[in-house]
C-alpha cells in the first residue's frame, strides 16, 4: 500500500531526540492540534444535549434501519450493508495480511476501519429492525407513534403553498403499537459513527487523489489494486448507504470528526517520540519548516469535506421531499412541531 507498504517516502530526522521537538514548529503544530480537540468537546457536550431534549430534532428508533422511502422495504438497505461489511472486510483483511499491522499508521486505514465498524454496527441493526418489521408488517405502515383508542390529526407541510399542505388523520386501533420510541443510546452512537465516518473517507479520498497521488514526490510508487480499493470503495459504499438511509446530519458532529483526526495525529507524535519510525504522510513531518502551514491546511479542510457532505445529504432530502413527498420518510421530522392532538 502506501509506504514499502505501497508508498516508499523520504528519510528524515531522528524523531526521538529532543531538538526534534522543542522548536517553534512543533508549538505552533500543537497550537492547531490541541485547541481544535479542546473546543470539540463542549461543544458536544452541548448540543447532543439540545438535540435529545428537543422534540424536533430527536432521532426516531427506527431511523437507523428504515430506508428513506417508504415504498423500499427495509431489507434492501439490511441487504446493502451487509454486502458492502462483507466487501470491507474483504478489502481490510487482505491488507493486513500483506503488510502487517504497519498499515494502522495510516489514516487511511483508520478511516477503512471505521468504515468497516459503521457497516457492522449497521448490519446488526437493520437485521433487528427487519426482524421488528416483519412482526409488525400485519399492522398499519403509518409510522405516527399513537395511544391507544386515540385518534391523531396531523397537518404536514412539505411545501411553501396551500396546495402542498395535506391533513392526515389516523386512528390508532386498540392494542396497535403504530409509532417507535425516540431512539435509544445506540442509536445516537450509530448516528455519530455515521457522520464522523463521513467526514473521514471524505477527507481521506480526497487528499489522496488530489494531493498525494498526484503532486507528491513518491519514491518505489505503485498504484495497485488495494490502493484503490482503501481510497475509493469506502466512499462509494457510504454514499451508498447514505442514498438509502434516514439519518440526519446536524452539523456540529464535525467535533466527532475533529477529534478523530486530532487522536490520530496524538498517536502519530507518540510513536514518533519513542521510535524512529518513516512518517505515513510527508506534510506530517514536524522537521520540516512548512509544517505548522500544512498542519493548518489539514485542519480547515475538515470543514468543506464535513460540508460536502451535509450537503449531499441535505441535497437528497430535498430533492426527495419533492419528487417523492408521499413516501419520503423524513419528512416526519417536522410533524412535531406542526401536529395538533384530537381526543
């Protein structure tokens, strides 16, 4: 892959010396790393907070495992996944088998790796969620959660004029569970791998086909099949997913993506300072004097790569909600805010 590996870089300074280490580069390296790490954490602490307290951007159970479109059974998207854990675990396996656990200093197989946990974790909970469909597919396919005996009135609006606004009334019979719960700890952890997951391979595939395959001076350099397969399958199966998937993508997860790569570059410092070992990406040098510059590069370009992909995902949801406003799921979300209860 990408080192001998694959990617044979130039040699360096000795990194376990402390002249490697105390210098100006490494302060202001660490001024981009540390603080950007820092700051991600309230801001964590702070939303997630608002989104599970308020009603309108709660994540449903079944959000997880239901297709965006009501009309797509929930065992295409089950289906989905399981090819694409059993084609990352494919591509992972060989890997590792060919070059060792070397590979883990690459952020690239960091990414795969949580590519290949997303597609698992996912698996697992589209099979319970099919298995749940299945026992309740005798039952109505509304997806309002009612009482029992009560009736629900529900004005939704999916568009700006008179003409795009319907009234649903559904009456909940006696001993029908119609609506899931809000979703519980799993099923936020899935929402947050998904986007953090997102964020990675976008910033994965795209410094490496725009930056390293093509401008970087490579030594021994061969492009092969593997190579390929860890820049661009795990973005094309992810977009997959995202096609058919009803999760959200609140913007202030990017802090889940910050300390994603924040924790690689710990770990990269760490292993550095205790061995002298090649460098995975040549701008992760510290010994060069542009470093601090790259350092800085890398940790705005967190920012686009999150947004091309909210915007993709908003992208949908729009385009959806138009061509598909009958079946288009999410469109649920905003019932909360706009339903009035009848007894």
């Amino acid at each position: 892959m990408e080192s001998q590996l694959g990617i044979g870089l130039l040699a360096t300074e000795d990194s376990t010396t402390l002249s490697y280490w105390l210098n100006w580069r490494v302060f202001i390296c660490a001024l981009w790393v540390f603080p950007s790490m820092i700051v991600s954490i309230p801001v964590i602490w702070k939303y997630e907070s608002c989104v599970q307290q308020e009603r309108s951007s709660r994540l449903n159970d079944d959000d997880a495992w239901k297709p965006c479109l009501k009309e797509i059974h929930p065992i295409w998207l089950m289906s989905f996944r399981i090819v694409a854990l059993c084609l990352l675990l494919a591509a992972v396996s060989f890997d590792i088998a060919l070059h060792g656990l070397e590979l883990f200093h690459y952020y690239t197989q960091w990414t795969l790796t949580l590519v290949t946990i997303y597609f698992g974790f996912g698996s697992v909970i589209s099979i319970n969620g099919c298995i749940k469909h299945h026992k309740t597919s005798s039952g109505s396919n509304d997806r309002l959660v009612l009482g029992e005996e009560q009736g629900l009135s529900v004005h939704l609006i999916h568009g700006g004029n008179v003409n795009d606004t319907q009234r649903i009334t559904v009456e909940c019979k006696q001993g029908k569970n119609v609506v899931p719960g809000y979703a519980s700890s799993w099923i936020y952890s899935f929402q947050v791998l998904f986007q953090m997951t997102a964020g990675a391979v976008m910033i994965t595939d795209l410094v490496y086909w725009s930056v390293m395959f093509p401008f970087l001076t490579i030594r021994d350099y061969e492009l092969n099949f593997l190579t390929v397969i860890s820049h661009s399958l795990n973005g094309i199966l992810l977009l997959g997913d995202t096609a058919l998937n009803s999760l959200k993508f609140p913007w202030f997860r990017i802090s889940y993506f910050i300390l994603l790569t924040g924790a690689y570059v710990v770990f990269e410092w760490s292993t550095h300072a205790c061995t002298n070992l090649w460098w995975p990406y040549p701008f992760l040098d510290l010994s060069v004097s542009y470093a601090p510059l790259w350092y800085l590069l890398v940790l705005c370009l967190h920012f686009p790569c999150y947004g091309i992909f909210a915007v993709l995902v908003k992208t949908k949801e729009y385009l959806l909600s138009r061509w598909f406003p009958e079946s288009y799921e999410p469109l649920r979300y905003h019932l909360s805010s706009v339903l009035h209860i009848t007894s």
